[in-house]
C-alpha cells in the first residue's frame, strides 16, 4: 500500500474551496452514510439552503460564520488512491493555519473564482506554496457558471496566472474549468456545459500526481534527537532526513568534526535491517566514544553540511509584532536549537503586487516575506534548500511561539571541509595560508574593479562586499576614499604619482589577500601595465587575482555623471580625465565582464559572485 | 525498500518521531492508556521509540464500569512489558452516587474519564500527556494538530491553534497548562488495524466476533454496543472495515446524546 497523496486547497477567500472540498467528498463517497441526509435537514430547519461547504464546516462556529477558521485535515478515496485533503483558509489573518497545512503537502490546488479571477491570496499562495518547495500544482478555476462557462474567460485566467507562476519560479501540472456548485469536471467531464475543454476532470488530474518520496538518493543527514542510556550502551536516536546510513559507515558530526563508525543500528523489537534510509526512525550505536548530543548532525566524511554562524534566507512572517532587525530569536532547524540575532532585511515582498524592492528595512511585518539575515550564536549546521530541502529550512521562535519559517536556498556557501586532526589549531608549525584559509572557511584573493569614472565600480564593490560579508567571509574595500587621505596622501595626480598609487594600492590588496581577506579594490586603473603589476605581484605570492572589467560606453558614463566629473573636464577645469583627455586601456583577457549598463547592478554582482565564490573555496 | 517506503512505515517513523520530540520537551509526562486497539498501538509504539523501556508512566483512568477482558488484559501487558502504571479512579464522583444508573451518559462521561483525568494531572503535575487520538474518528478532531496546548481547565483553543509545520512544535507550557501530544493523529481505523496485523500486536479479544457481534470501539460497559460482525481475525476485522461506511463510534451512546455532543466534550477536556 502506498501512501496517501496529501493535497491543500489554497486560494483566495470565498473563492470555492470548502464547496469544492464537500462535493469532491460526496461524489467520491467518502462520508458516512446518513451525513448528507442529515447536513440537508439541519439546514431545512434553519431555513437555509444546503451548500456543500457545510460538508466541511463540521464545528458550529464555522457554520454560523460561514468562514473556515483552521486548517482541517480530512481523508477520501479516488478508484486510484487515498488522499488527505488539507484545508487552508484564505483569510490573511490565517497565514499560520495555511502555512501548517500547506507545509505538508504533497500538492496543490489553487482555488480561483472565474467571475473575479486572480485576487490578492491567490497570488500570495502561489507564492508561499513556492516557498514551501510544493511543485505540483493545479489550478482550479472555479465557478465557471458564474462567467457564463465562457471559454475566453477561462484563457485570460489561465494566461494570466501562468504568468504570475513562472515569474516566482512554478509551472501548473493544469488548468481546469470547473464549477463545484453545480459539479462541472470536479469528478466527472461529460463536456456538456464546457464542450470547449477537452482535458481531464480534477479528480482525475489528481490522480496522475506523485507522493512526495523520502530522498534516499541525497547526502546522509541523520540529526540526532535524543541519547539513550540503556544498560551500558548509549543509544543515538533520530530520524534519517536524507540519504542512507549503514553498519560500519564513517559519520562525521557537525559542528565540531567529530567523527566515529556506525556500530549497529537498533531498532525494536528486532534490530533489522543492516542500513537505513530517508525517513526512516532508528537508532545507532558507535564504535567510538565520541560525545554527541542533540542537536548534532550525522553525515558521511565526504559530504557534509555547511557550517556558519550566519545565513541569508527567505523568510515569511506570522508574528503579531513584526520580526525587527537586531532583535533576538529562537532559531529550529531539525534538531538543533539556537539563538540567533537579526542582521538585516531586505527584498520585502509587496503582498499587494509581489513585487520586491531591494531597499534596507528595519523589521518583516505580519504576513511579509523578504530575504533577511542571521547572525547565530553558536555555529549552524544546514544546507541550501534546493540541495537537502530538510536542512534548508527552519523557523524562528520567540520562547514558544513559533513566529516564522525560513527557507536558506540561492546562496552559495563555500564547501566545509571535514577537520582531519582535533589539535590542528594548536600545533607548533608555520602558519600557512591553508592554514588561514582553512580557519576562515574560504581563502583569500584580489578581486581587481576596473573601467571608466561612472561605470559602477563603486556600487558594485560595496554590494560585492555585503553579499561576502553575509556569507560570514573576511572581505574589505580598498577604493580612493580610504588610500589617498593616508597610505597615498602624499601623491598627486601626475602620470608618476598615478602608477604609483596603483602600484600601492596593489601591493597592500596582496597583502591583506594572503592575510586572508577577499580585497576588492575599485580604482579607474587606466592602463594595462599598471593592472598587469599588481597581478604578478599578487601571484608570486600566491594570491588568486581577479581582473573584473565593469564596462559602460563612455557615452553612458558621461550621462551618468554623478560626481559631474565629466562635465569639468569637458569645461576643460579637470586635466587628463580618463575617457576626456586621458587614454583608458580596456582589459584584453580579463578573468570576468560586467556590462553595467546592459544589467542591474545585483546582476553583475550575482555574475560576479558564480564566478569568484567557486575561486575561493578550499582545496 | 530504499528510498521505497509504505504508507504504514511511513505512519510508524512519523509517530516514533513524535514520541521521542515529547519525550525530550517534557521532563514530566504520562501516557493514558485505556487497552484498546488505538491505545495498545500507541504502546508500541512507545516500545519503539524508546527501545522497549518507556521512560515515562502510563495512566489507566479506571471508569469501574470497565469491560473485566480489559483489566486481565491490563495486568498481563504491565508484567510483560514492564510498564509504570498509575490507576485513577474519580472516587469521589462514585461514592456521590454517579453512574450509568441514574446519570445520562455526557454527564458520567464527564466525571469518571474528564474529571479523572484533570483530578490526576493536579495530582502529578504533569506539563504534558500523550493521547491516541486519531483525525477520522470524529468531525473535531480533523482540527487536531499533533502538539496541542490545554489551559489550566483543559481547555482547547480550537480557533486560534500554533502554526506547526517541518517537524517543529510548540513545546513548553505555561504553569498549570499542558500539552496533548498526539502521534496517532493521521492514522485511520483501517491503518490501526492493518499495524496490529503487520506487528502482531496483542489485543483484548473483546474486539473479535463472539456469537455474531463483536466491538468495534471499547469504552463503558454499560454505554458500549457490539455491533453486528462475524469478523473473528484481524484479516476479518480489515475485509469488513473495507466494505462498511458507518462510522466507527456510532456505538459510543455520549456522541450522540446531544448536537455538538462531541465538541463540547472536547472543548471541556475529553480526549
């Protein structure tokens, strides 16, 4: 037997979802019998008409409210399967009771009424069910009768939410027209009131849907739950989120490296098989006395988590009080159980539009999402949501109440590698750069900015620095402000004092590079030769350099003008301006290219960011 | 059968995983355990999850108007399974005359299982209890969420529940309250029986046709009904549950003796 297919019904509110729940039950024939007769006569009683959503609406209080309030969890049978149906109200103020049934879901239906279409809720469940790593998804657009079963109306709905869809990243397994109140393609197509539709009824297309599998083929995390003391024996408990886990295997716990074998795997009353895989619930004895506690995470040697006191994620916001930069909360993830401090905000999500603007904010309002930053107290052991989706993810609390979940997904971590030795921070030999590098997760380099006044440089070096520093790298600007009021303040701005200052600036950029640091220097840096120095300098000491070439057309930069540096030099007040009267020598092979006025600057750092993180990871 | 698990494994592993996230958030925890079908799953349950050693008690709410198969069945899993056993009796209700004789159902219900119940938490103190309560039994209960805070009066707050989802949990209570951990909550009827067959796990007989009745849910004596069957195995019991449409507690008499009967209840503290 396998398991049922868990599906929520989402959408915005008095768009048909409970109606469209009570006749898939009664037409499926999954209530007792009696239910109906009875629902029909307490309605006569009161003078009301039946309605299928009363199905559904089993507590009093609904009935009288005539709105669903909780998430409701209730099973029914297909010829094909069984199914758990999860109800999700769409009311904003019930986000916590969506988002609890959504969570679970194996898929989706997204409830759209055809006479008012796509709404608020609509879009902003599409977007969670998103957040929450739901795929498959069908949209019901409901209440064909009241548009007249109007074929045009049905493709304007369909072409506009498949829009929104692709937009936050999902594609519907399908549109169906339909109507729950009168029973169009909910169970049965007979194509009489829609002759113009050709696909399958609801209940069918749910059918074709998979159960979501327990992902044995990924990275062993076995997250430790509990220790037993049983006899004489300590006995690791968890639940194996991914990955398989056999007798004799070579575990590494995060934080902290330990590592010990695999001695048995119990169970009760026998102990079964020799291994065990995603999903299952076991215990392990280890070879090795090793101390691992709750909260310590299990994974082979070759493959383990990341490792950071800070992460970047997607977070959705429940809290009555808004979640506020600085402020301090509980942070789960699995088994682990941490303080940590907001950083920053960012990327709010407009409910309204779903647009997002990448403006700083000091909190995360009730029911917002937007990327935001944490800073953890003790280190955190987690994986980016798209790789191991059971790491990625964790929510915030304050003491017991559970605010928020987050979703850690796009960022690239540099990989962690397993410490072989314990006393290696302790040992008496040089401090080399795999040394430093090792301590600090990543090794440094010399990211070289070059190109015309106005072409981006700065902007992209300090978004640059902030997308390193979030990553819990060591990063640094260098750029004319901090160099020519000290270390170059005795130069000028003559062709010698010129190569001077680049040569300084390239000399120190190695420097604080094999120190450790990822130097991103933004200087014009006009000619080549200047350029070609500071590289060899910094690879003779073997420091990675990369020559990034933020190109605008000079006509651009012109335009841009933000210091109005050109306009003076046109005036002829400003000498041997690059790009006036001043040669810029564009690089020939430089390592990337950004096109600043072709891309966002979040775009250049992004490309910036694929190329360079990879550099920068540990051998 | 990597990667390839079944529906009741994957109930099982959910329910395990459950026990031993209560079992760490609370220092002080009981099990009531009526020796019924549903309760007997979740001992094993618990056996499970804890490696054949439970380290928190069970608690037998004793209505004295208990089926005499069910006590023998009582004694002979305690020395089996070397369980704790607390046994409580709302004494004070029956020596002030309430019972099934002169009492409507709702009304002794509520005294010698609800009011038990609250009189042993006051008495122990504990911050949570673990229930067998599964989502298909009962229109209410499909509301249900696995970790489910009770106030001071057990009272449930069924319109403003915690959000819970990725296996995290509200896990602390405040004084006087506790929390109703619910591992059983998406297995149904069929599921429970389909795991005494796969597990072999013993069951009071009541629960096998005698003389072409048999009881498909236990409860009082007096207010309890067999129900037509001739199903005499498990393999009995499953065939007939896959080919019957009524509900499993139609022979329960408190559920019906009012509308709303049941939220009421349970709105009170009735598990």
């Amino acid at each position: 037997m396998s398991p049922n297919l868990k599906v929520v019904f989402v959408g915005h509110v008095d768009h048909g979802k409970s109606t469209l729940i009570g006749r898939i039950l009664v037409e499926t024939r999954s209530l007792p019998p009696g239910k109906i007769e009875g629902l029909r006569r307490a309605c006569a009683a009161k003078g009301q008409t039946f309605e299928y959503a009363f199905v559904l609406d089993a507590l009093s209080e609904e009935q009288e409210q005539n709105i669903t309030i909780d998430t409701t969890q209730i099973q029914f049978r297909s010829a094909g399967r069984d199914y758990v149906i999860i109800d999700a109200p769409g009311h904003q103020e019930f986000l916590k009771n969506m988002i609890t049934g959504a969570a679970s879901a194996d898929a989706a239906i997204v409830v759209i009424a055809a006479d008012e279409g796509a709404r608020e809720q609509s879009r902003r469940h599409g977007q969670l069910l998103r957040l929450l790593g739901i795929r498959q998804i069908i949209v019901a657009v409901n209440k064909m009768d009241l548009a007249a079963f109007s074929e045009e109306r049905f493709r304007q709905i369909e072409m506009e939410y498949a829009a929104f869809l692709r937009e936050v990243g999902l594609a519907a397994r399908a549109f169906i027209p339909l109507s729950a109140g009168n029973g169009e393609n909910v169970t049965t197509s007979d194509g009489r009131a829609m002759p113009w539709f050709a696909g399958p009824s609801l209940l069918s297309t749910l059918d074709q849907l998979e159960v979501a599998t327990s992902p044995a083929e990924l990275p062993l995390r076995f997250p430790i739950q509990d220790v037993f003391r049983m006899d004489k024996r300590r006995i690791f408990a968890g639940r194996v989120e991914s990955g398989t886990i056999r007798i004799g295997d070579l575990l590494v716990f995060s934080p902290h490296n330990k590592t010990a074998r695999v001695a048995t795997i119990e169970r009760w009353p026998g102990q079964g098989a020799e291994y065990a895989s995603a999903g299952e619930s076991i215990g392990i004895t280890l070879s090795d006395h090793v101390f691992v506690e709750r909260g310590h995470i299990a994974s082979h040697e070759t493959d383990a988590p990341a490792e950071s006191n800070r992460v970047q994620a997607k977070v959705f916001w429940m809290g009555q009080d808004p979640l506020l930069v600085s402020g301090r909360y509980r942070l789960k993830l699995v088994t682990q159980d941490v303080e940590c401090q907001v950083v920053g905000v960012t990327n709010v999500i407009d409910a309204a539009t779903l647009d997002s603007a990448s403006v700083e904010r000091s909190e995360l309002r009730t029911n917002e999402v937007g990327d935001v930053t944490l800073q953890t107290r003790v280190p955190l052991v987690f994986d980016n949501h798209d790789s191991v989706p059971s790491l990625g993810r964790f929510v915030l609390a304050d003491g017991e109440h559970l605010l928020g979940g987050g979703i850690i997904s796009g960022a690239i971590y540099t990989t962690r590698q397993p410490i072989k030795s314990e006393n290696i921070f302790w040992n008496e030999s040089a401090i080399t750069a795999e040394r430093r590098a090792a301590q600090n997760g990543h090794r440094g380099a010399v990211v070289w900015l070059t190109g015309l006044s106005g072409a981006g440089k700065s902007t992209i070096a300090a978004a640059l620095e902030k997308e390193l520093f979030q990553r819990a790298m060591h990063t640094y600007v260098l750029d004319g402000d901090n160099l020519r009021h000290g270390l170059n303040s005795n130069l000028g701005f003559s062709p010698e004092d010129r190569a001077e200052n680049i040569r300084r600036v390239g000399e120190v950029a190695k420097l604080m590079a094999d120190a450790g640091t990822v130097v991103i220097t933004s200087f014009i840096s006009p000619y080549r030769a200047d350029r070609q120095l500071a590289r060899e300098s910094a690879l003779k000491a073997g420091v990675e350099f990369v020559e990034v070439f933020v190109d605008a057309p000079l006509a651009v930069c012109e335009e841009r003008d933000s210091k109005g540096l050109y306009q003076k030099a046109r005036a002829g007040l400003l000498k041997g301006f690059t790009g006036i009267d001043a040669p810029y020598e564009p690089p020939e092979d430089p390592e990337i290219v950004v096109h600043t006025h072709q891309q966002a600057p979040q775009e250049s750092v992004g490309q910036i960011l694929e190329d360079l993180l990879p550099r920068l990871r540990l051998n | 059968m990597i990667g390839n698990s079944s529906h009741l494994d994957a109930l099982e592993n959910h329910s395990v995983f459950i026990l031993r996230e209560a079992n760490h958030a609370f220092k002080n925890m009981a099990m009531p355990w009526s020796m019924g079908k549903d309760s007997n799953v979740l001992l094993w349950l618990a056996l499970k999850a804890f490696f054949g050693q439970i380290p928190f008690p069970l608690l037998h709410i004793d209505t004295t108007y208990e089926f005499p198969e069910m006590l023998e069945f009582r004694d002979w899993a305690v020395a089996q399974y070397g369980i704790r056993l607390i046994v409580k009796i709302n004494t004070e209700a029956r020596a002030g005359g309430i019972g099934y004789e002169t009492h409507d159902p709702v009304t002794v219900t509520h005294e010698l299982k609800t009011v038990a119940l609250k009189q042993a938490l006051a008495e122990h103190g504990w911050d949570a209890l673990i229930t067998g309560i599964r989502r298909d039994e009962d229109a209410t209960r499909a509301k249900e969420r696995y970790f489910s805070p009770r106030n001071a009066d057990s009272e449930w707050n069924y319109k403003n529940q915690p959000p819970q989802f990725w296996g995290q949990f509200v896990t602390g209570n405040a004084p006087g309250e506790h929390v109703r951990v619910q591992p059983l909550l998406d297995w149904t009827e069929v599921d429970i029986w389909r795991y005494i067959q796969r597990e072999k796990i013993p069951i009071p007989n009541l629960y096998f046709a005698r003389e072409g009745k048999r009881f498909r849910s236990l409860g009082c004596h007096p207010i309890t009904h067999p129900v037509v069957s001739n199903a005499a195995t498990v393999e009995e019991i499953i065939a007939e549950l896959e080919g019957t449409r009524t509900s499993e507690r139609a022979g329960r008499a408190q559920d019906h003796h009012e509308p709303y009967a049941m939220q009421k209840l349970r709105a009170k503290g009735f598990m």
